[in-house]
C-alpha cells in the first residue's frame, strides 16, 4: 500500500512539474514572439506617436544606431523619417514631410532623388551609387502606380551639383 501511494506520489509530482514547466515555456515564447516581432510595431508606433502622418512604410534602412525610413503619404508623395535604434531601444529624432534631404543629432544625411526621366537608369551622389528603389502603389485592382527614387546617405550634405544621373 505505501509503495502504491509512493508511486502515485510520484506521478503526480512529475504531472505538476512537467505542467508548470508547460506554462513557463509557452510565456517564454510569447514574449520571443513579442519582441521578434515589435520592431516594425516599434517604427509605426514612434511615428504615430510623433504625430507623423503616413499611409505606408516603402523602405528601411539600418546604418549604424540609426533607422532611416521613407514612407508614403497619404497625397502619394514620399515622406522621410529618422529614428535612434540603440541596445533594443527606439528614439525618435526627426521627420519631415515631402523633404527630399534629412539629417539631426549624428545622423548621415537621407538624400532621396526622384527623377521623372525614365532613362535614368542610376543616380549617384558625391561619386558613389544611390540605392535605387522601386515601389508598387496598389491604388485599386486596376491600377497600380510605379514610384521610382534612389536614396543615399553620406557624412555631408550633398548639393544638386553633387548629383550625377546616368542614362540609358
């Protein structure tokens, strides 16, 4: 009889311990979910918070502490933004609506060029090559608008006779 009693004593100690360490896991892994997930919630949250209106996030990119992002507005012009991205933590720095040329507090200077030439082909800045980007603007099932810019980010501020368009 105790040996039968042990025994379930023993079930039941190994159920409950394998049920709490159910829960621990499953906690854990909703706040991996979490925070895998929250940058981009992050960036959208800072902006609304910032009260910068955007309609889509067409771009990003991330050059040393540094968020660069170019959205869309909601008139269908490109917006830019500038956020501090430090040990996990986001800090708003600037954003401008419809710039073409962005900097603050030790960030590189976001240049974004569009061109209504479509022979463009590239579009560098103080010598090196912009980033080309092109993003597809689903207005309705049957229409989709082609938006077409280069971007580049340099330690000084770039000129217009900084820029150099390189044709077909």
């Amino acid at each position: 009889m105790k040996r039968i009693l042990l025994f379930l004593s023993l079930c039941l100690f190994v159920l409950l311990v394998g049920c709490t360490n159910g829960q621990d896991e499953e906690a854990d892994k909703e706040k991996s979910d979490e925070k895998s997930v929250s940058l981009q919630e992050q960036i959208e949250n800072l902006m609304n918070a910032n009260k910068f209106k955007y309609d889509k996030i067409v771009d990003l990119d991330i050059i040393d502490d540094f968020i660069y992002s170019v959205s869309l507005n909601h008139n269908g012009g490109l917006d830019l933004a500038i956020m501090n991205y430090n040990n996990g933590t986001l800090k708003w720095i600037v954003g401008d609506n419809s710039a073409t040329i962005l900097q603050d507090k030790g960030s590189r200077y976001m240049y974004v060029i569009e061109s209504e030439d479509p022979d463009v082909e590239q579009v560098n800045v103080l010598g090196e090559p912009a980033k080309a980007v092109t993003y597809y603007d689903e207005k309705t099932e049957d229409y989709t608008r082609k938006i077409k810019y280069w971007v580049a980010y340099t330690e000084e501020e770039p000129a217009p006779s900084d820029l150099e368009y390189i044709k077909k």
